[in-house]
DNA sequence: TTCCAGGTAGTCG
DNA sequence: CGACTACCTGGA
C-alpha cells in the first residue's frame, strides 16, 4: 500500500508548525528523521507497519501533505486519525490563545510559540521509557539512547528512504542484558579479549538508568495494562505509574501528557519552577511539588499545554538563560 | 583534566 | 512527612 493525501487546514482549529513540534524535545519520541521537507517515521498502526511522512509551510492555509506506504493494507481514514493524533490536530490552539491572552504573564508566550503543538507518542510504550531515559539528562543524550534500542531490538523495516525501526516491545526489552558484565555471562562459547560487548541497555548510554528500564518493562508485561491506563482519571493514572521504578511526579506526567494526552499534567521540572516562581512569585523559592499544584489549580485543562509553552517561549526569549544560576 | 547538570530512589531524622 | 545525597554520562 502506498498513497498521498492532504490534511486541509479547515479540518483542525488554529495554526500549525510541525517543525517545532517535533524539534520542542517532548519525551513522547525523538525527533522525526528529515529529507527534503519531509519529516518521516515508521508507525504501527493496527499492528501493522506504516512508514508515515508530512511535510507542512508552517503557520499557513496549506494543506498538510501525508505520505504513507505499508507492506499491509491501511486504509486513508486510518493514516489521517493516526497524523491527526500525533501532532494533536484536533486541539483548538486558537481557543488555546485566548486563555493565554487572559494572564498577562502568559499572553508573551504566543508570539514565540506559534503552531506549537503536543508531539504525542505513537507507542505508548516507547514513550514511558523515553520519558524514564530523560530523567536527570539531555535532551541530545535521551534521544540517542531509544534510537539506540530500536536499531539494537526493533523491528527493521526497508523502505525507499532508508531503514526504519520499531520501538522494541516491552516482551523484549524485559529480558535484554542489563550492562556489558551480563551480557558476557549469558555468551556461551569464548571471545576474543577485546570483544565489545554492544547488546546491553547501558551501551546505549542510559547509565543507572537501564534497571529501571527493564524493570518497567517487566511491570508492562505484568500488571500494568497500557488501554486500561489510557481510560483512567488522570490523577488515578498518575499514581499508578508512580509505582514504576525510575518514575516520579516529573517523569509521570510527561507520560501522561505526551504519551496518553492528558492535559491536564504539568510536568515540573527544574526550569519550570524558576520560570514559575520568576513569573508568580519572585523573590520566592517553591518546593516542585507546590509548583506542579499551583499550574494545575490555575491553568486546568491547559496545564500541558501551558508548561510547553513556557518552556520554549522561556528558551527563546533569553529568560531561561537569565534564571541560570551563576556562581 | 575536573566539574557539573539533571529527576529519582534510598536513607536518615 | 522533609532534607539530603548518590547515581551515569556527556559536554564545558
């Protein structure tokens, strides 16, 4: 199978730049691959394999061009709910606006982040363990590290544009070697002395991270089921997956928002509390968990939203770079 | 070369 | 509960 549509820009609500979306550092996935103007990824959908492209003029009346070419059979409605899910078409940006435009100390963030949207995960589960990988590291580090994964345990696809990979099931993933030293025991026969040992979780630079990983992993297989988690409330969902190891509040609600779309989560992490307490409370110092309690109580619904909106208007205004601490 | 950023888990009060 | 620190790795 292998077709083009368009996506016209009547059939979702305010602008749209898919280039910042997908370069905004969500930890839903990593950045798509880009070749001439498209931005191209190898998406599951029904289980099938689907090689999807877009390519947008940010910010205009252009139609969104869809490519998508499958081994299987997928029909145009399914790649159209599939782009429109991903890049959260759906979301009223412009209804969005007008929120921004009631808090003075929200309104400046629009001029910056015009067509910014939720880059949301098309695997859920890839998204738990990039959001687990970005804990406590760069946005550079964690993207490379899933990149990793898939190309060391995903599944290969080949299409005209090169290979594709899947994100490795959490089947896989939970019995992949922990570090060079397990991988070494579980060889059966002799290697040569400078063998390098690259199947492991920590060659792909995760560090202390990677027994978090397959732990979660684990906890997938074993108790948490990703639909049932998809329908709960959102504060019942974010205390479940506290439970998994190497999630806390931040990582929890990076989960929730960008791998399941509930809004309503507000990630904190240490840049959002010095915009916070730079914007509502200067002068003061907040722990992270009244930080997260405050955008939540004030922006609803929106507080995804508004955090993505700080951050990357806060990035390019040159206030994040003033909130550094310099010693 | 050392130093440091950056969330979570673990420990101690 | 709150406060404090170790944890890997890559980049300055």
């Amino acid at each position: 199978m292998e077709t083009e549509l368009e996506i016209n820009s009547a059939e979702f609500n305010g602008p749209l730049n898919i280039p910042l979306t997908i370069h905004s550092g969500q930890t839903s996935q990593p950045a798509w691959k880009e070749e001439n103007s498209f931005f191209k990824e190898l998406v599951s959908i029904d289980g099938i394999p689907c090689l999807i492209e877009v390519a947008h003029h940010a910010n205009t009346n252009t139609p969104v061009m869809v490519k998508a070419t499958s081994p299987g059979d997928i029909s145009i409605e399914e790649v159209i709910v599939n782009v429109k899910d991903i890049f959260d078409l759906n979301f009223d940006l412009n209804l969005f606006y007008e929120f921004l435009m009631d808090d003075p100390l929200l309104a400046p963030t629009i001029d910056f982040c015009r067509g910014l949207r939720l880059f949301k995960a098309h695997d859920p589960f890839e998204c738990i363990i990039s959001s687990i990988s970005s804990a406590n590291c760069s946005i550079i580090r964690w993207t490379r590290s899933i990149q990793d994964m898939k190309c060391k345990w995903g599944q290969s696809y080949h299409f005209s544009s090169g290979n594709f990979y899947t994100f490795p099931a959490p089947e896989i993933l939970a019995h992949v070697p922990e570090h060079d030293l397990e991988e070494m025991q579980r060889q059966e026969e002799e290697l040569p002395k400078d063998f390098l040992f690259q199947n492991n979780l920590q060659a792909c630079g995760v560090g202390y991270r990677a027994k978090y990983i397959i732990r979660t992993a684990r906890a997938v297989q074993d108790w948490l089921n990703l639909d049932e988690l998809a329908r709960m409330r959102y504060d019942d969902a974010f205390h479940t997956i506290l439970d998994l190891p190497g999630v806390g509040p931040k990582v929890a609600d990076c989960i929730l928002l960008y791998g399941f779309g509930m809004g309503e989560a507000f990630p904190v992490d240490v840049w959002i509390k010095r915009i916070m307490e730079h914007l509502y409370f200067p002068g003061e110092e907040l722990k992270p968990h009244e930080v997260r309690e405050f955008g939540r109580e004030r922006y609803g619904k929106y507080a995804g939203y508004v955090q993505l909106y700080l951050f990357h208007y806060a990035r390019k205004s040159g206030l994040l770079e003033s909130l550094r601490p310099q010693k």
